[in-house]
C-alpha cells in the first residue's frame, strides 16, 4: 500500500490543464504498487491512474517505460497505456515528481492462482515478447549476475542472521550461475517482474497486464522462468507442475521456442529465483526496525532455488 | 491509507451475489480513512465503496451510522448511502468482518482550505442537522465529558512526557469545563468529525459529506464548534475569523441558532479541542514504537484550546 506523495487540489487542477481531460470529479490515493505513489483519477472523460515515480525508479528509465507500454499498446497488448498531453508528452511533473496518467485497466489480480490463468499468462507473456521485437529502445537487465553481484556483496556479511550458512550457499550458487549462465538465447524487451498482482482477469478471461516498471532487455526464457516461480508453487511451497505445463504450452502457443530456450529452463529458473532472493534478502536486512511495511520472506525464494537446483531435466517442469 | 483486511477474488465474488450489482470490473485498495479498509469497487452497474469495518469501530453502532446514512440521503443531503442486497439488508460479513457497500461520492476534499469553502460547510453542516431530526436510532456521545475523563485518567501519568505541565493543565481545563458545560442546548444527532477530508467539492461547490462513523447524538453546536476547529485554523494555528465568520453565517442561513448556542460557542470549542487533543494525546502515548503512521501532534490541539480559553466573546469569531 503506497502513496507517498501527497497531492493538492490546486496543483491537480493546474496539472490537468495540460491534457484534454476535462475537469477532476473525484482522486483517491490507491493501496496498489510499493514502489510509486498511485491515484485513481476520475475526469470528465473517464477513470485513469495518476502515478508520481518515487525514489527507487530512475527518472532517466521512465522514458523506456512509458514508450514501452504505448509501443504494446499500439501492438494491440492489453495493457495501461500512457495519456498524452495537448503537447504530446506523458511524462510531466507534479508535485516535485515525474508524474503520468495511464488509461485504468478493468480487471482484478488472482488472489488464489488456479491452473486455469496458467495457460493465458504464458499466452500473454508470449504476445508481449513479439510486440516488443520492433520497440527501438534499450535498457539493460540491472538484476542480472552483475546487479546480483552487487546485492549479494551488500548482503553477503549479515545473510546468515536470515538463515545459518545462507551466505556459502548463495556464494556457491552465484558462482555456478556465472559459470554456466547462457549467452546466446533469443532475446529482446521482457516485463521481468510478472508476478500474480501485475495481472488482471475478468472472469476467467486476463484482461491485461500492469507494472512494466522492470521492464529491460534480456532472455525471453528468462522471463518464462520468473513466470514459473511467480505462478507455479503452491502457497506450501510444493511446484505444481500442471500449472508449469499450462504456462509453458501457452508460452509456446504463441511464440515458437528453440530446443536451447527449453533446456536452459531449470538454469533460468535457479537465476531468478536467485534473483528474487537477493532482493528480499536486500530488503530484509535493510528495511527500518519496526517499519509498516513488513518486507517479504527471502527464505521462500531459497526454497525455490533449491527445487530448481534439484531439477535434471526440463520434463521436470511438466514438459 | 488502510487497507487491513486482504479480499479475495473468490470471496467478493460470492459477497456479490446478496448484491444487484452485475459482475465486478475492478477492485481496488484505496488510501482513505485509518478506521476501515476502502476499497473501490467497479462493477457492470458503476462504481462503489466497499467498506470492511476494522476493531475500532464497535460492531453494535453499524446499524446506527448506516441507518443514518440511509436516513439523511432520503432526506436529501448529499453523501454516501448503503447499497442494499436483494435481501434488504445493508451490513453483512466478508473476510471475517463487518461489511457493506456504499455509493461513490464525487468530488475532492480541499486540501488547502480557503475562505470560500467555509460558507458551504456551515450550510452543509445546519442541513445535516436538519434533516436528522426525524431519525428515530440514538447513539449517545461516546467522547463528550465522561469519554475524555477515561481517557484523560488512562494517558494523566504520561502526558507530561509530551509536555512539561500538561497534566496539569488537561486537569484544571476539565474540571473547568465539567463544572460549566451547557445542559440544555438544541440538540440532535451530530456528525462529530466533519473535518476538510470529510466534506467533498467539486470545483467550488459541496459535493457532499462522507464518514459518518462518529455520528451520535450531542448539542448541534457544538458539532459548529468541532468545526471552528477544524476549518478556521490556519497551518501556523493563528485563528482566521473570517474562516470562522463565513462558517457560522453559513450554518445560520440554514438553522436559525438560539442565542445561548452563540454564547456557548467559546466553551464548546474549548469542549472539542479538548476532544482532538484527547484522542491524540492517547494515540500518541500508545501508538507502538516505529510504527509506519506517524500519530498526530496533540499539541497542535492544545495550542486550538488555548486560543478559545482566551476568547471572552462570541466577537472573536467574527461574529
């Protein structure tokens, strides 16, 4: 739950002059998204979610981000797209932050996955890698092996409060995944963070996806493999492998993968779960004693790397 | 922002069927109220409030407030009313706790208070008072003079740790206040905390009056003097008497006031400020360490309470 950033009635009223909306009818902070402040904005002319980027998203990315998500949306990916204003930037600023107003997108997040939104995520995930190959911007991976390094340096004297001899571990793991991590896989913009809460279903039918706020530059499969740990494990922890069969087939239902993007899965998989650790772990030991927020358990994401670890074979994951 | 009680996709959906509202579109945590759990809600049928009612809300008063909400929009006044399912009912269960839907209300609560708000929320407030006339429920005050007494006891040993000889002071402002406090003034059921982020405009008009959970029976003036507090002080707390003259010219050109409530106005104000500086004072002494929401300074109120002990007449306030 988020809005960090307060916004006056005078500067929404200034602010929205420059956009054809028509007048304010309602703005109500919303409890979505941790990172940025988020207002649903009723106008005239519609509903529409008004963001302020807070600190922990680069200024100089936002213009990535934004063009990313009209370059789906001219691609006919459903998602949030930005509003222009009458001088055709989105990105303008609005209480001492870079601020934008993105189209509101019906649908709710699954609380509870079921095996049926396994099968159109992995659609989804697919029709956004195609939709991407004309996007002409880059931005690297940060939480790739150099951004893990980095995390894992930062946390490495402290891991073992979280967990007794987490810090071999994770050094052993760093150190493997270096060694054997591919270079050569198919590539181009992937959403990198498509967990539960960034997708939206009516009904039984996914509406969209939000959040392209990690948006980068690296393995579509790697992106696949965020999706098998984000979707695929029971709240026990336990890996559902009819959930990892319906997403990957739904993957490749739209997007034809090569035998190497399969065979690297397990591999892929161990990284990001690596990588969702290291954030936590980050998070863990370095958010505020007593804060609000609670940071999340890194300890369930060493408990899916450890799984992937233990896989020989991509058959494993149901395929 | 609040947002306590996590909703499930499958619970809301089974919530929903007691309801004719079609299918839900949109579900989403917002950032108001510190009591309850908003969420606003989007179906086929338009958009909503759903509210979870969290512990500080007694269970026993629901009927009260949600029958008054009822009451006054049947009445006429502008705010929000309980959808009610095809049962009749308004209030029911969900996620384990006290639930119910009520209409969306357009408009922005002023962040910045100005002149011109203020003859529209004394007109609002008389309205109000008004038209609740006919209300047959009762609810007795439960933070006038025996309310602060508890919790002036509960928080006497430590309110010098907010500031030298505050106890001392609260004790002599209440046995002050005890010994004169009116007994016999129009009376009727209040709103009780009609502050700025209770009352919405949309652009210079009063779009209506929302939060209606303090809402019990008390003297209709002193419910005008919880607002001389809470829209007639500016940031730095120096009173503006033309804030508080525009207020109660308002509230006059709809309910005409007897002269013993305009001579009362002094004493009633000191009454609410002492209420305000009660309630924080408590919050501030038992909030637990390091929590996320910051309480609110109690001395802001105590700074209020001084300004009206030093008022001779009802001429300081304007009028």
């Amino acid at each position: 739950m988020a809005v960090y950033t307060e916004v006056g009635d005078d500067e929404l009223e200034e602010f929205l002059k420059a956009y054809d909306l028509g007048e304010v009818r309602a703005c109500k902070g919303i409890a979505e998204g941790v990172e940025n402040s988020n207002y649903l904005l009723q106008t005239d002319r519609g509903t529409y979610i008004l963001t302020l980027y807070e600190k922990r998203v680069a200024k100089a990315d936002l213009p990535f981000f934004l063009g990313f998500m009209d370059h789906l949306a001219a691609h006919g990916i459903a998602c949030p797209t930005p509003i222009h204003g009458r001088d055709g930037k989105a990105l303008r600023e609005l209480a001492g932050r870079p601020a934008a107003i993105i189209s509101f997108l019906l649908g709710m997040w699954p609380r509870r996955v079921m095996v049926g939104h396994c099968g159109p995520v992995g659609e989804a995930l697919a029709r956004l890698h195609i939709a991407g190959a004309a996007f002409d911007m880059r931005r690297s991976n940060a939480l790739s092996l150099a951004g893990w390094r980095a995390l894992f340096e930062d946390c490495r004297t402290r891991a073992d409060e979280v967990q007794a001899g987490l810090a071999d571990e994770l050094a052993r793991e760093f150190d493997d995944l270096s060694a054997r991590w591919p270079k050569d896989l198919p590539s181009g913009v992937i959403h990198a963070d498509l967990f539960p809460d960034n997708v939206f279903f009516l009904g039984n039918r996914l509406s969209g996806m939000i959040d392209f706020y990690f948006a980068c530059n690296d393995f579509f499969a790697y992106d696949l493999a965020i999706c098998l740990n984000a979707w695929c494990f029971e709240p026990d922890l336990s890996f559902n492998a009819t959930k990892a069969r319906r997403l990957v087939s739904g993957y490749r239902r739209v997007r034809l993968m090569l035998p190497t993007e399969i065979e690297a899965l397990p591999l892929l998989a161990r990284g990001s779960a690596l990588r969702f650790l290291l954030t936590r772990l980050y998070d863990w030991i370095h958010h505020p004693a007593g804060a609000f927020v609670k940071p999340k358990d890194p300890i369930e994401y060493l408990k899916k790397l450890r799984f992937h670890r233990s896989v020989t074979s991509p058959g494993a994951y149901g395929l």
